[in-house]
C-alpha cells in the first residue's frame, strides 16, 4: 500500500516510516499540517496516519475534515496525546477510522494499519492469487505452484498492486505512484526494470507467463 503519514514529532515519524516499510508499504512523510493537508488532498493514498495536533495552518481534525468534504474516501488512522472521550469522539466525528493515543506499541499500530486495510471493499482477503500464484500479505509470504518465491520489499510491492489490480492495464505512472514514495527519484523505464526482476522469478521455468505487456497501456498480471 502507499500510507500518508503526518506527525510533527520526527523521532515518532522516522520510526513509523521504518516500520510500515518493513511491511512492504510505500510511505511518505509531512511534518506539518500543511504539507499534509497539501498531500492528503492531491495524491491517491490506500491509508493515511494523521496527528492530532500539528503546526501551521491545518491541524489533525481539520485536514480529515477536508479530506471528508472533497469526497476522499481514504481510512485515517488518528494519532493524539489527548486521551479524553471527548478527544476521542471529537477525532472520529471528523471522520477518522480509527484512533490511537500516544504513547503506543508499533506493533499495535501496525494491527490497526492491517485492520483498516481489511475494511476495503478490495482488501477483504489476506491471499491474493493468480493462477498458482499466491501472495500472502500476513505472513508475507509468496509462491508459485507450491515453490517459495523469494521477492525484496519493492518487488513485493509491485506484486501487490498488480494483484490487487488482476486483469486491468496499470500505466508506468500510476504505478510509479502507489509503489514508490512521493520523494523517490524514479524514472519510467525504472518500472520496466523491476518488472522484468518480476518475470524472472515468477515466470521463468513455469509453463505460462502471467504479467503480460500491453502495448501503449502498460501491465497487467492475469490468470486463466
């Protein structure tokens, strides 16, 4: 998935980022709500973990509120130092999914993170399959016809969202963003690279292919 992460503590945000990418997830990073406003609003995010509390202009409930209004339909998981009721129904009234108070265990967040992730009409199923291909996204764990398939974190990426995606062309751009970070310096035939990395460990040695090119379109990953 790519997350959107907005926490102006740095120690508390670098330490997010590593985990969630540990996870095989594409995160950017706002320290401000600014910036996170400016973020949320404009690029397409599968999550976004927002501050409560925030510097500048736009605080946690503000940028969710705006978020709501323009129709983005993003799940927000909202992350305060304010534990009272109050606090808590004033964040989910504003339209968060969920709400975590600091201090937290990463891991807790990160079984929020995969929880909000489930309540995605698209994203009911842990194993995503394509033909004898299977991905298992709780134990992150891939395979075809039974043979362990051995991916790094970005390859496992762009696996997902090919999956996620069965059957439909995805354009090297629209990859680019939701497999990579906002600030990655990545160029189109980079895409091409860690397809061709796909296909030599998932399609070498097996009867059929299954990530196809589709000519002035881009990929797609199709079973039978």
């Amino acid at each position: 998935m790519r997350v959107l992460v907005i926490e102006d503590e740095h120690k508390i945000a670098r330490a997010l980022k590593r985990a969630l990418e540990q996870e095989h997830h594409a995160v950017d990073v706002c320290y401000d709500g600014d910036e996170g406003y400016a973020m949320a609003t404009t690029e397409p995010y599968d999550i976004a973990i927002v501050d409560r509390m925030l510097p500048g202009e736009y605080d946690g409930v503000d940028i969710i509120k705006q978020m709501r209004s323009q129709g983005i339909h993003t799940p927000v998981l909202m992350l305060t130092a304010l534990s009272t009721v109050r606090d808590r129904t004033d964040g989910l009234d504003s339209g968060a999914d969920d709400y975590l108070t600091k201090p937290f265990a990463i891991e807790e967040l990160l079984a929020r993170v995969r929880a909000l992730r489930r309540r995605q009409p698209a994203s009911h199923t842990s194993v995503l399959k394509a033909d004898d291909l299977k991905l298992d996204l709780n134990n992150l764990h891939v395979s075809r016809a039974g043979q362990t398939i051995e991916l790094t974190s970005k390859e496992f990426a762009l696996l997902e969202y090919l999956l996620r995606n069965q059957g439909r062309p995805l354009s090297k751009d629209k990859i680019i963003a939701h497999v990579w970070d906002y600030d990655a310096d990545i160029l189109p035939n980079t895409v091409e690279v860690y397809i061709k990395y796909l296909r030599t460990k998932l399609d070498e040695g097996f009867d059929r292919p299954l990530i196809k090119t589709v000519r002035g379109f881009g990929y797609k990953i199709e079973g039978q």
